[in-house]
C-alpha cells in the first residue's frame, strides 16, 4: 500500500486507528489485543493483515507479540495529539464553537491535546454562585495558587484576603477595570492580600479567558462570541499535563502583566 493511504486507512477505521495507538504503548499478543478490544480472532484478523501490508505493524517471531515498525511508531506518535485534539472537542463541541478562543495563544491552541483528560462541567443557571462558592472552597485545599480574573464575583476581594493571612503562595493578575472595583469598594481586603508575604498582584488591560491553576487542578472559563461572559461552563483539569498546559497559560498572561 501506497503511504498516501495510510490516511485513509487509519481514519476510516477506528478499530485500525485504536489498535496502532495500543502498539504505541507496548508490543502485545493477539490474546491481549482481543481483550482490550473485546472482539474474536476473526474480527480483528482482518485489520491486522491491513496493518502489517500498510508497514505499520508486523508479529515478532521471537516473541510472538505484534508489534510497531518503525513507520508505524513515527506515523502512531505524529497521530496521537490529532487523536486526542478530536476527543477533547468532540467532548463539547459547543464551548469550542460558541466561545471566544482569542484569549489563548496560538502556541497553546496548538497543544489543546494535552487538555484531553479534562472535563466540562455545565452549572444549572439558578445554582452558579452555589456551585462558585464550592468551587473556591476546592481552591483552599492548594498550597500553591495562581489565577487571571477579567470578571468580579463578589466573593472574591475576601476569600484572597483569607489565602494571604494563611501565608498560602498566591498570584493573581487583574484587568484595570476590575483592579478598579476592588480597590474602590473592597480597600481594606486588598490591602491585606497586598501586605501578604507569599502573595503577588498584577494588573493587565485586558483578557478574554478566566482561570485559576493550582498545584491540584486547572479550571478554564471563557467569554461567548457575543462577549459576554459564560460563568456556567468551566473545563476543568486534575491531570499533570492539562494544570501544565494552565501554568503555561498564566506564563504566557504573566509576561504582559505589570506588578503592583
């Protein structure tokens, strides 16, 4: 088979596409592979021929296992984040299409794979400031926290106040209008946070995404197209390379950021 179908034959079949990313992690008898396919010999033979006439794959002799050539490992790791990068939109195709995704930097839109083991969470309209409050009480539980707010909750000037006095490592970065707000109506919370010995502030004109990563998760908000804000739908993120990819995220916020 020519190597301009291997397109073809890998997208067209997902038994194909899944068996070559389960060689990626290890050779693997045809035992196993019927196991973690949960098929018969004669269902999965087929695929595997197609496979091994592709160059993809072939069964060591020695071993008997059935494993990767190296075109097959080349073409499975260049496939993969194509794999993960259609799971994760497939998960909500509705935030990605519905939301405002200017505020994530191209480099980082780029590797929204590794956001692949993450999941969406979609509040009922009438429970948002219950399941908010929730939310910061789960951000306590973190001995390091670091966050972009271009919105206000009113909850929030306090809550930091509480972090600063527990000398829990915190940086957050505000736009100029809600730095505004906090500093008019809340100036006693913000000076104290500010007085904290392990807490940073920044002040950034504006950004279109809010977040907060921590040393246990990543929680990702956006605006819809229309601008408005969406406070119902969060991605939310426990594995280590999606609060990864939300450190690079407040990096990358972080270098356009001035410190108070």
């Amino acid at each position: 088979m020519k190597s301009k179908g291997l397109l073809s034959l890998l997208t067209f079949s997902e038994k194909r596409r899944d068996l070559l990313l389960f060689l990626l992690e290890q050779p693997s008898t045809l035992t196993n592979i019927r196991k973690k396919f949960d098929v018969s010999s004669p269902e999965i033979a087929p695929r595997i021929r197609e496979m091994e006439s592709a160059n993809l794959m072939y069964k060591d002799p020695s071993t008997k296992m059935y494993t990767l050539t190296t075109t097959g490992k080349i073409v499975a790791k260049s496939f993969k984040p194509f794999v993960d990068m259609l799971d994760l939109i497939e998960k909500n195709e509705d935030f990605w299409n519905d939301h405002d995704l200017s505020g994530i930097p191209d480099y980082l839109l780029d590797r929204l794979a590794d956001l692949k083991d993450c999941d969406f969470y979609v509040d009922r309209l009438e429970n948002v400031y219950t399941s908010h409050k929730s939310f910061l009480e789960t951000i306590e539980h973190s001995t390091t926290i670091k966050g972009v707010s271009p919105v206000f909750f009113s909850t929030y000037p306090q809550f930091f106040k509480h972090l600063a006095e527990k000398d829990v490592p915190t940086s957050l970065i505000l736009t100029d209008s809600i730095y505004d707000v906090v500093k008019t109506d809340f100036a006693e919370d913000l000076k104290t946070y500010n007085d904290g010995e392990f807490t940073e502030l920044y002040l950034i004109e504006g950004a279109k995404v809010a977040f907060v990563v921590t040393d246990l998760f990543f929680s990702m908000s956006l605006f819809f197209k229309s601008g408005n804000y969406d406070p119902r739908t969060d991605l939310i993120c426990v594995d280590k390379k999606g609060i990864q990819w939300g450190n690079d995220l407040f990096d990358y916020y972080l270098g356009q950021a001035k410190k108070i």
